[in-house]
C-alpha cells in the first residue's frame, strides 16, 4: 500500500511542472496540497522564465499561503524605482489551506513551519525576480 502511494507522488511531482498553468484550484484534498506545496517550494525559481510563468508560479504559492496573488501588489515606489515591501505581505488565515490544515490539527507546528518556510521562501524569491526584472521610470 504505501508504495503504491510512493510511486503516485512521484508521478504527480512530475506532472506538476510550476508556471505552465495554476495548477491549486478549490476544493483539493489534503494530499494534493501538501504534494502541491512539496512540489513548488522544492522547484528552483530561476527555471521559471519569462513574466507570465512567474506571475502563474507566484499566484500558484499565494494561494496556498493565503497571501497577495499578483507580484506588483508588493511593491512600493522610491523616487520611480520600484522594490519589494514586505510590510504588504499580509496572510488572510480564512484563505491560506496550509493555515487551515494546521488549525484543523492535521499538521502538527514542525510540520506546517517546514512547508509554510519552505513554500514561503519561494513565494519571496519569485516575488523578487518578477519585481527586479520590471523596468520603471519616471514620468516627468
């Protein structure tokens, strides 16, 4: 039995290939999204090129943190420069199923702390590269 489920992550991590499309959607088991949150935390953020990958890839890990789901919502202007703020990054716990399956007690802390840092971790990085390769000026 377990190896049967062994073998079905192992085909379902390489189905998941983040940025091709959203692959979180409603109404997921419990299973699906830690799997989806393995798959995408562990998944190297420089192989997701181009800005519409990124974006899908960022909405893909806001969804499963509860958090903002474009990354131009992170940002914050300096003198026409834009950067990351993480004082915007603010998790709604009623929309982040990692949260949910914690407060449910299917996660114990040490569990839930290892996905959301590493998923998290993620979310930043790909956050970052999106923001840095926009070009702004300024308008006079």
């Amino acid at each position: 039995m377990k190896l049967t489920n062994i073998v079905n992550e192992i085909l379902n991590e390489e189905s998941i290939t983040p940025g091709k499309k959203i692959h979180f959607k409603k109404g997921m088991s419990d299973d699906e999204i830690l799997n989806l949150a393995n798959v995408l935390g562990d998944y190297p953020h420089t192989k997701v090129k181009g800005a519409p990958e990124q974006q899908r890839h960022f909405r893909d890990l806001g969804l499963l943190l509860g958090m903002p789901l474009n990354p131009t919502d992170l940002m914050t202007y300096t003198k026409g420069k834009g950067y990351l703020d993480k004082n915007k990054m603010k998790m709604n716990p009623n929309k982040a199923p990692l949260f949910q399956m914690y407060k449910d007690k299917k996660l114990d802390m040490k569990e839930y702390g290892e996905i959301q840092k590493k998923v998290k971790k993620r979310y930043l990085a790909i956050a970052k590269l999106f923001i840095s390769s926009l070009t702004w000026r300024r308008v006079y």
